[in-house]
C-alpha cells in the first residue's frame, strides 16, 4: 500500500474516532501538506529510517511552503510525530513488516521566550478595563490574576465559577476549527490533559467584581456580547486594540498568562503550587519555561539579605 492511502485511512479511521477534533484537523494539515507531497508515493515498506531522516532534514532547511526557508524544530516535530504514529498503527495493523521511524532524530526544540508585562503595564491594562463600561473585558483582567489559556477563559460560563468558595473551574476549552459541514465554527472540548482540568482559588479581591458582573450579565458565558458568547479572534483583536489605546508594546494574549506566572514567583509562590494552578503536567515545565523570572526573584531575595551585612 502507498503511504498517501495508509494516510488517509489512518487519519479517518483511527485518529479522527480517537482525538480531539483540532488534533484530527492538524495532523490531515501535515500530512497533506508535508508528508504526502514528498513521502505519499512511497510503498509502506520503502520508508527507510534514512529516507525518513533525509525527509526531515529538507524540512528544517526549506519546508516552509509559503518563503521555503526551513520550520521550526517545533513544527518539524509535529511532523515528526504525524510519521511514527501513522506507521506504528500501520504495523498494528499489519499493513507494515517492521517499524523502523524510532530511528529518526529529533531536532532540539527550542523553548518560547516568554514574554510578559512589567508592573506598570499591568497596572495601566487593570486600570483601563476596570473603569471601562465593557464588561467583556473583565476577563483580560482574570487572566492576569489566575494564569487562564483564552480558550479556557471563553469556554467558562458562569456555572464554572463558585462565588462562596472563591473558585473557578476548568472543565472545557473552546477553539475556532473546521465543523462536520466543512465551516469555521466554535469547538467546544474539554482541556488537553487530565492536569488541565484543574479548580482555581480567585483574589478576593476579584469575588464582588464579579458578582457584579453576574447580576448584569445575560449570557451563560462569562464573556459575552449580550447572550453570545465572543469569538476568540474577535477577543484577541479587542485585546490589541486596548494595549494600542494605552500605548502598550504589541504582545499576544498569551502573555497575560505568562504575566500571572512571573508575578506568582516574584510574590514568592512555590514552583509546585504555580505548576497545579497553570495546569501543567508536571513542576518541570513550569520550572523550565519561568527558570528566568524565579532567578531574577532569588537574586532579588539575596541583594536584600546582603544588605544586612553592610
């Protein structure tokens, strides 16, 4: 059997019943767009480990479709991983003698540098959306100071959120994907892993806010345009459009997340605890990704006890 055709009976029958529909969809995108261009006429047994390694090195010197420099260890490792699944199940199944594309080296994936807002930007973001009439907005403000993912914040109605505990719940995601007719449409899942699926304490602070914000709201969702939920892009895009009106350096949403990590560890938060409520896998992300910002705190921490020596 060609590879093109084991593909697309992999894609459809195994990893489509199986996954999530935006796992489904970026697998079928790397696959038609990577592999079945230069592996798709290859016999499943004429895949050797060197063919494969040669497949990936292409990729990382001129894989990008659209400028044809080369993607990312990241991306490439997608693709990666799109190979050793579709041939392992072809193994299974008997359409393949031997596996063999554990062999494949993968390149070193370089960490996202992670980029947050200083103390005054925070403050100036916090202070415009508080005072601001647009309630939406709130949620820019909830991510500064529980760490939430966009798709968790859009996904959250209010049935998620215990006023009298003082908690939020992460049981879904949203995302915006291809549906069953082909269309862009809201997707709604729960979290990517078991670890994301996590309750978080909410600052006093923020528990009358929100109860005011309830009392007014006529949507299920926490963020809302009147009773329908926001489309991310259109969230993103308000996000952008209050950092250009306080003057505030472009970054992503993302870094509202990253924001609250830096500020948990400048406050003297433990890795582990800042780990559970992130939603991370395990201590080790957390410690990897924020490694910068918790030795600015330490040094921070040991500038002050020196003083006490002068």
């Amino acid at each position: 059997m060609k590879y093109k055709d084991w593909l697309n009976e992999w894609l459809d029958n195994t990893v489509k019943p199986a996954s999530k529909i935006r796992t489904y969809e970026r697998y079928k995108e790397v696959a038609n767009g990577h592999i079945k261009p230069k592996l798709g006429d290859y016999e499943l047994d004429d895949l050797t480990p060197l063919l494969l390694q040669k497949f990936v090195t292409e990729l990382l010197q001129s894989g990008n479709l659209i400028t044809g420099k080369g993607l990312s260890a990241n991306t490439v490792n997608t693709v990666i991983t799109v190979l050793q699944n579709s041939l392992k199940s072809a193994m299974v199944f008997g359409e393949l003698k031997e596996y063999m594309a554990d062999k494949i080296k993968r390149p070193k994936a370089k960490e996202n540098e992670v980029s947050c807002f200083s103390l005054v930007e925070q403050r100036k973001i916090e202070q415009e959306v508080l005072q601001s009439k647009k309630d939406k907005l709130f949620g820019i403000v909830l991510c500064l100071y529980t760490g939430l993912r966009i798709g968790e914040l859009l996904a959250l109605t209010w049935n998620d959120i215990d006023l009298m505990k003082g908690t939020l719940s992460i049981t879904k995601s949203c995302h915006y994907g291809k549906g069953a007719n082909g269309k862009f449409e809201r997707c709604t899942e729960l979290p990517k892993t078991i670890t994301s699926r996590r309750t978080i304490p909410i600052p006093k602070q923020m528990l009358a806010l929100l109860k005011t914000i309830k009392k007014r709201s006529e949507s299920e969702y926490l963020v809302a345009s009147g009773a329908d939920p926001i489309s991310m892009r259109s969230y993103q895009r308000s996000f952008t459009l209050l950092l250009i009106r306080l003057n505030i350096p472009h970054k992503g949403f993302h870094a509202l997340r990253h924001t609250f990590a830096t500020r948990a560890l400048e406050c003297g938060m433990d890795v582990k605890t800042l780990s559970e409520i992130l939603g991370h896998k395990n201590a080790s992300i957390t410690l990897n990704r924020y490694v910068h910002s918790l030795m600015e705190h330490k040094q921070e921490m040991m500038n002050k006890l020196g003083k006490l020596l002068q």
